[in-house]
C-alpha cells in the first residue's frame, strides 16, 4: 500500500494511502476523518474516472461542511431534539441541524485524526483505522474504543469497510461512510441519468425537518419505488409529500432482509460508461441521497448521490426500529461492500 504524508491538523500526522482493489480500481483514504478522497473505476472502454466527490487537500476536507467522504458517528443521520434518554439520564448533543443532531455533530468523527496501521487481509493490505473517542465528546456518554478497516472485497473491484467498537457503559453508535459517488465521473455534471435499483419494499417517512416519524410506508405507488431499475431523475421532483419533504431523495430505505447478514442494499448503473455500483451490507437500512443540499463550486447541486447504511435515522424515539443502543460489554460490529463493476452495454 502506498501512502504518504498529506498534512498535519492540531499537532498530528495526516496522511494519504492508496489500496489497490485489482483490475484497475483504487481507492485513496486519508486517517483525516477516515474520508474516502477518491476511488479511480474503469468505464468499458477502460479508461479511469474518479467516480467520488472529494477534494485534493486536507484543508479543504478540515473546512468541508458537507461530510463528504468521511466516516459518521457515533450517530449518523438525525437525532430529534439533538437529544436522548439512557436509563434515567438525558444526554443533550449539539443542534447542527436546525433543532436536531445530525452526524455525530459538528465535531464528529469526520472531524479528527485517526490512528493508522497497515494491515493484512485475506485479500491483501488493508487500512485500518482506529479512534478512541472520550466519555461526553459531542454529549455522548461512555469512552468508546473504534476500528475501521478499509480493504479490498473478495472480487476485485469491491471495496469492503469492516466497523467495529466497544464502549465502557451503554451508549449511542450508528456508524457509517457518507461517500458521495457519480458513476460519470467527479465533475461530470448530474447523477440524475443513474438508474437504481433499491431491494427495498418499504421506507421510513420523514417530515420538513427530515426527521423519520416512526411511519414506516411500503414503496409502492410512490416515487420511491424502486424495485425495479429506473433513472433517479425520474421521481426527484414529484409532486409528492415525501420528494416534498426531502426536497428529493433524502429517504432511509429499509433493506429486505436486513440486518440478518449481509445483503444487498442497492445497485446503481450508468449506461453512458458501464460503470455498476452494488452496495452490500450487514445493517439493516440504507439512506439514499440525492444530493439535494450540494452547493458549491467544485461539487454543484446534485452532482453526487449517497447510499449510507445505517440503523434507521432518529430510532431512540422509537421503540420498532432496530436499535441503536450499545450495551456495555457489548460488541457492535457491521461490514459494507461497495461493488463495482461493468456492463458490456
């Protein structure tokens, strides 16, 4: 594995590592936030594209707001109120998102710099991360002990992420990557040609704040519904309640099957290339982002989708999502595959 000196943030080393995932692929991770810089895919005339949104220095990635590329926690997605009950105790985080937490807060994970090792895998080197994160950062209780490996799936082409964590009294963990992906390539303009597929028969609602409300809706007959391929462009601006309130896609689909072993969550293809994106997890739900919020210069609106898998956004309110409490003594564990590969036409 390649890797190199890319900076410093408060006194520590940053650096950049390349992994080599066969056949052409490459992806490139910095211990900044454990963010995804780049990941190099290519399309059926073989030529390279680097299919994430990134940035090319870590001081745009220590200034970025977006979250893009990195690794979320302890909670990603919203908690309501930027608040929740333990036991008898009420934990208040930090309100970045109007009233309510979002990612882990505005000093999250993504936010420091991680401790990095050179691994080996059963499909060679791997990166692996860890952090120890302190009892009330960001108002979360207990010292949380995180390991997160990046190596290469067992198909060449696959970047797999194995999360692990372990935490000294019961607290709060949904951990994700929030990568931003444009099959087309990064500054190729829209992803709304992609086409989808979600293995998805139900969503949870959400409202104006983008906040699920325990409603749990089956995709048919709504613009959410997409078992079977079609252009993301094609229900984005619905004049739906639920397009309404993500104004897009913005929506925690529930994964048929999930949370039983690893399935698969989702496939995403772009004809123009060739270029396939299957994304496979052990979670129980994943959140599809259209990229509705994306805004600026070097990343437009809409230029890249998410697919973050996670527990359901905002579950400490309720009791019939899976949960996202971690006992003590406890071990949380989940792994995701991203998939690429090519079609011949």
């Amino acid at each position: 594995m390649e890797r190199k000196i890319w900076g410093t943030h408060e006194g520590k080393t940053v650096e950049l590592f390349t992994l080599d995932l066969g056949e052409g692929y490459q992806a490139q991770i910095t211990n900044f936030g454990g963010a995804l810089v780049s990941l190099y895919a290519p399309d059926r005339q073989g030529t390279l594209a680097d299919v994430l949104l990134g940035y090319d220095s870590l001081e745009d990635y220590v200034k970025c707001k977006s979250s893009l590329g990195v690794l979320v926690g302890r909670h990603a997605n919203r908690i309501e109120g930027a608040q929740f009950t333990l036991g008898d105790v009420t934990y208040q985080l930090a309100a970045n998102d109007g009233r309510n937490h979002l990612h882990g807060g505005p000093g999250g994970f993504g936010k420091v710099v991680w401790e990095p090792q050179v691994v080996e895998t059963s499909f060679g080197e791997g990166l692996k991360l860890s952090y120890f994160s302190p009892h009330g950062e960001e108002g979360y209780p207990g010292n949380l002990k995180v390991q997160v490996t990046y190596s290469q799936a067992e198909e060449a082409g696959g970047l797999r992420l194995d999360y692990v964590a372990e935490a000294d009294q019961d607290t709060v963990v949904n951990l994700t990557n929030h990568a931003y992906f444009n099959l087309a390539g990064q500054g190729q303009g829209s992803i709304i040609d992609h086409e989808l597929e979600l293995y998805a028969d139900f969503f949870t609602a959400i409202n104006s704040e983008g906040l699920t409300t325990g409603e749990i809706f089956k995709v048919e007959g709504t613009p959410l519904d997409f078992r079977q391929k079609r252009a993301i462009g094609e229900g984005i601006d619905a004049d739906h309640d639920q397009i309404r309130a993500g104004r897009g896609y913005d929506h925690n689909f529930i994964i048929n099957g999930g949370g039983r072993g690893l399935m698969r969550a989702a496939r995403v293809g772009h004809p123009p290339t060739g270029r396939v994106l299957e994304v496979w997890t052990t979670k129980p739900g994943v959140q599809f982002y259209s990229g509705n919020f994306l805004q600026t210069k070097t990343h437009p609106y809409r230029s890249g989708f998410c697919l973050e898998t996670q527990f359901f956004p905002n579950s400490l309110r309720f009791s019939h999502f899976p949960s996202a409490i971690l006992k003590q003594g406890e071990r949380y564990e989940h792994s995701t595959i991203y998939d690429f590969s090519l079609t011949t036409k």
